[in-house]
C-alpha cells in the first residue's frame, strides 16, 4: 500500500503554484492533525483501507508545505499511520519521504524527523539564481539549498532528491547550465526537472496577461528539457520517468506507485484515492476539508469509476512517461507511424517494449493519442 498525506499550509504561494494549498501565518497543527487521523478512521471503517494489510510501500507527506509542521506533529502522524494497521512493518522497510522548504531544515528539525521515521527528503530548490529565486516568490537563497543539503546530511537523511524548474522566462535571464551545475556539485542520489507551466489564477497567469512576463517558449523548453537529461545522463543519473532521474537504488518508490498504476490512498484536502477502479478525491479547499472532518460529513467530494477504454488509456500514458515504456504486440511493429517514430528517435523498441526517448518525451501526449487510435484500430 502507498499513502499520501497532503500537508495544504504554505507561508506564501509561489508565483506559479496553483495547487491546493492554504496560506497561514499560523499553523492550525492542532486541528490539522485531529482531522487527519478521523478521515484515516473514516476510510479504515468504510473499507477502503484494510486495517489487516501492511503499508509496506511508501509514506509521503507532501504539499503545500510540510516541513512548516513542528517536528512533533509529523512524529504524531507517523506514529498513528502506522499503528492504523495490524501488521505494521519496521520503519526501515519503509520509503518514508517529507517535502520540505531548504529554509525549514534545521539539524534539530532533521534529526526529528529521522527520529520519527523520515527516511528521504525532496527539497523544493527550484534554481540557484537568487533572483530567480525572489521572481518566484520563494523564501530561501542559493546559498540556503547547499546548508539544507549538508545540515541534512549531517543528521543521516542521505537519500536527497532536489527539485528544479526549467524553461524560465528570457528576461530573468536564469543560467539553466548553472542551476545543473550548482545542483550536481551537492551530489544528491534524485532529481526532478519540471518545465514552467501556466495556470490560471496564479501570480504568472496575471504577469504574462499584464505584458510583464512572457509565457513559456516550446524552443527553449525543449533545449533546457535535453540539455538535462545529456548533463545528468554524463554525471551517471538514470532518467527513469519523464521528469525524474537518479542514481542506482534511488528510484521514488512512491511516485513510482503512481505511474505503474497500483492502488495508493490519500488523507487530507485535495488528496486522491484509487483501488485500481475508482478514483476520488477530497475537498480542496482547507476550510470546506476541515468542517465537513469535524461535523462528521465525509471528506470526499467526488468519485469516477473508470471504463474499461480510460483504464487502456491511462496504461498507455503512464507506461510511456516511465523508462520501462509499454508492451508492445507484433502487429504494432508493422505499423509505418512506429517506424516513422523510431527513425526520428522519439521511440525505442527493445526486448518487446516501446520506450519514449528524451525527444519523444518531449512530444508524450501526441504519441500517446496516436498509439490509442492505432491500437482501436488494430
């Protein structure tokens, strides 16, 4: 089993950031805690989580910003996840991964954390321009990713990933072969390379409608995408997932659940279920989460049963945004669009599978839509 503990606080939303987040200078810990444990108690008594199975998958504490929880409430939470359960396993034979802002990371939060059963951290860096850094609303400087880093080390949390933003804006000037620089120079085992999205109702939305920002180029979002697969691939970094590379035995269990299209369970606003059949999801918004978990109203806003033809597609899309790529059936090879594919080094066929390469990641969503329209018509 994979649970996900959605951790909505944020001290400030970032220029780009339009996920369900809730801006606090003021933690509600107390409250937060206590709803999470009942919505936990909620799942356990409606089945959806069996009480008798064991978490031997993953634990993930993402956001928002968990790390801005007091290290005694992600002791709380761990503690009472786990007991949920009747066999639960040795925190060892966990991946137990906390998202955490470089400016949270103390050696006394850490070593918390360790304590507890924290076991991985992904670290929002995002660049090394400082700034880039203040154009994205973030708290931190360059300087602060690298004392996170090593603060981080020093409290035995070495399985590191760092999180990186590419295809920036041209007028902030933002050096993309410097940021790989800085980030392969601290060596962490994981890296996630995201390229800069629009969204509507965020700070960037309304820059780039004012005229003061520029959207997105495909050019240079396609350059900056290849020149970090080439730059990681050369300092011995695997990417095994569209927007994820590590090295050997780090893979994210967790995320890796989620694209190989296992069951996993979600506590919290906004977080996401699916039993391999149904999905559903809760109540976004902090507020609305928190008085229907209080007045003892469920915590789910809406569910989708998947048809057999959105399962198909969903297989084919996740199997191909991983290095894995999909099954691959003899009629399929005979198909000029494949071997057009391949020509062109956006696909790979190896042993049988299909894999994207770094070019055809770039186009994933196009292939997908003609690999399902050749498999209805094969």
């Amino acid at each position: 089993m994979h649970l996900y503990l959605h951790v909505p606080f944020c001290a400030r939303r970032c220029s780009y950031c339009d996920f369900s987040i809730a801006v606090r200078r003021r933690i509600p810990v107390r409250g937060y805690v206590e709803c999470v444990l009942r919505e936990l108690g909620d799942l356990i008594s409606s089945g959806w989580v069996d009480p008798g199975a064991s978490p031997r998958g993953s634990l993930y504490l993402g956001g928002g910003t968990p790390s801005l929880l007091p290290p005694e409430a992600v002791a709380t939470l761990l503690t009472h996840l786990l007991d949920a359960f009747s066999s639960t396993p040795s925190l060892d034979a966990l991946e137990v991964t906390i998202e955490a802002n470089p400016e949270d990371v103390t050696l006394s939060t850490a070593s918390s954390w360790r304590r507890s059963g924290i076991n991985r951290v992904s670290l929002g860096a995002q660049s090394f321009d400082d700034n880039v850094l203040q154009w994205m609303h973030r708290f931190h400087d360059a300087a602060r990713i690298g004392a996170a880093v090593r603060t981080l080390r020093a409290a035995g949390l070495d399985n590191i990933s760092l999180d990186l933003i590419f295809a920036l804006p041209p007028e902030l000037n933002r050096d993309w072969s410097r940021d790989l620089d800085e980030a392969l120079a601290l060596a962490p085992p994981h890296l996630s390379v995201y390229g800069l999205t629009v969204e509507e109702r965020t700070p960037l939305a309304r820059w780039i409608s004012r005229g003061t920002s520029s959207a997105p180029d495909d050019d240079r979002y396609a350059a900056e995408y290849l020149l970090a697969h080439e730059r990681l691939r050369n300092a011995g970094y695997h990417f095994y997932e569209v927007s994820n590379a590590a090295r050997d035995g780090h893979r994210s269990r967790h995320n890796s659940a989620y694209w190989s299209g296992r069951p996993y369970s979600g506590l919290g606003p906004a977080a996401h279920s699916y039993d391999g059949r149904v999905r559903r999801w809760n109540l976004a918004p902090w507020e609305a989460y928190r008085r229907a978990v209080q007045s003892g109203r469920s915590a789910i806003e809406s569910q989708e049963i998947l048809t057999d033809e959105q399962r198909e597609l969903e297989r084919i899309y996740l199997a191909l945004r991983t290095d894995a790529g999909l099954p691959v059936s003899a009629p399929y090879r005979l198909l000029p669009p494949l071997t057009a594919w391949v020509e062109r080094g956006w696909v790979a066929l190896r042993g049988g599978r299909l894999a994207c390469t770094a070019q055809g990641w770039l186009r994933l969503d196009s292939l997908v839509r003609d690999l399902t329209a050749l498999a209805v018509a094969v």
